[in-house]
C-alpha cells in the first residue's frame, strides 16, 4: 500500500498537553471549518447525536471558578492544590470546545452507537486541529461526568459531556510516545 499523505497526517497525530497550549487559537471562521471536518463521523440513522460549546476569553475562567466551587462541594478536605489545579483546568489552551452528545434512548440506534459516534467527533477535532496548523488534547476528568458542572454549562438531561477539546498553538514540540504495535493486537477468528 503507497504511504500518501492521508496516512502520514493519521501517523503524526498526537496530543499537545493543554498547558503546552497559547495563543492564537483559530479564529471563528476555522474552528467552523474544522468542525466541518469534525461532523463526518459515521452516523446510523443519521441522528446528529452531538453538540458544541465553544468557550473562550473570560468564559474559561468563569467555569474554572465554578469548579474550584464544585470541587470544595464534593470533597470539603480536598488540598488546596487539587482546588487550584480545577481552578486552572481551563485556563491554558485559548479555546475550549465541549462536545456534547445528545442522546435518544428510546431509539431504534442504541444509545451507544450514538455515544460512539459523539466520541468519533471528538477524534476527528483533534485530527482537524492538528491539519489546521494547531495542537489540541482532548480531556475528561471528573467534570465531565459531574451532573452539576452539566447543569451549570446548560446540558439537559439527556445529554452528556463526551470531551473538552482543548485548543491553540503548541508552545514547545511534544515527543511521539511509543504506539501500540497493531499486528500484536490483531487476531484471526476461526470458527
């Protein structure tokens, strides 16, 4: 099989650390463009099972306020340095995109599929940050799965936080980590 240049730019795609992350983030028009790339995902039944939040400038500051809050909530012993790490979350990268599924579980496609698909989504930003001249890492962490951080970024009750994509320009070359060797992870299925 020729090594094109589609496979090359799957080859080279890694995560830049979010605090590796400054500014410029891209600006209206390319984040549209990459999320353009990002909606061709597969998609039974064609559902569109995902949404975007966009959060730049002051927004970033405010949710990671309302974390600090969140997190004192939870855990009232937490060390001061957890609540400021959760404070600072989305303070690094210059943008943040959130990408929400939203899911229908009286479906005829499961609600997994539709999740899997979401997740496909995030995948592809990152893939289109990169092509786009950017670096971006894709993260969760307790917030993504907490009912009141979804309540308080206007999730309804069937949607969830599938990842924060966090965005902008490397500020150092990250190394490549080592990759899993894929012919150690496939297997023939005999009957």
């Amino acid at each position: 099989m020729p090594d094109n240049c589609f496979m090359q730019a799957l080859d080279q795609r890694l995560s830049v650390p979010s605090r590796q992350l400054g500014e410029p983030a891209p600006d209206p028009a390319t984040l549209l463009r990459m999320l353009q790339s990002a909606v061709r995902v597969p998609d039974h039944g064609k559902l569109v099972p995902y949404r975007f939040l966009q959060l730049r400038g002051d927004a970033r500051h405010a949710l990671g306020e309302f974390l600090a809050q969140r997190s004192r909530q939870r855990d009232p012993q937490a060390a001061e340095a957890a609540v400021e790490k959760d404070r600072l979350r989305f303070s690094h990268a210059p943008l943040i995109v959130t990408v929400i599924a939203r899911l229908q579980p009286d479906h005829k496609v499961p609600a997994q599929e539709q999740l899997l698909t979401a997740g496909c989504v995030c995948f592809a930003l990152l893939q289109a940050a990169q092509g786009a001249g950017f670096g971006a890492q894709w993260l969760t962490a307790w917030m993504a799965y907490d009912v009141e951080v979804s309540r308080h970024l206007g999730l309804i009750e069937n949607e969830r936080i599938v990842g924060f994509i966090h965005i902008g320009t490397p500020k150092l070359e990250v190394p490549d980590r080592e990759r899993p060797d894929p012919a150690a992870l496939l297997q023939d299925w005999q009957p």
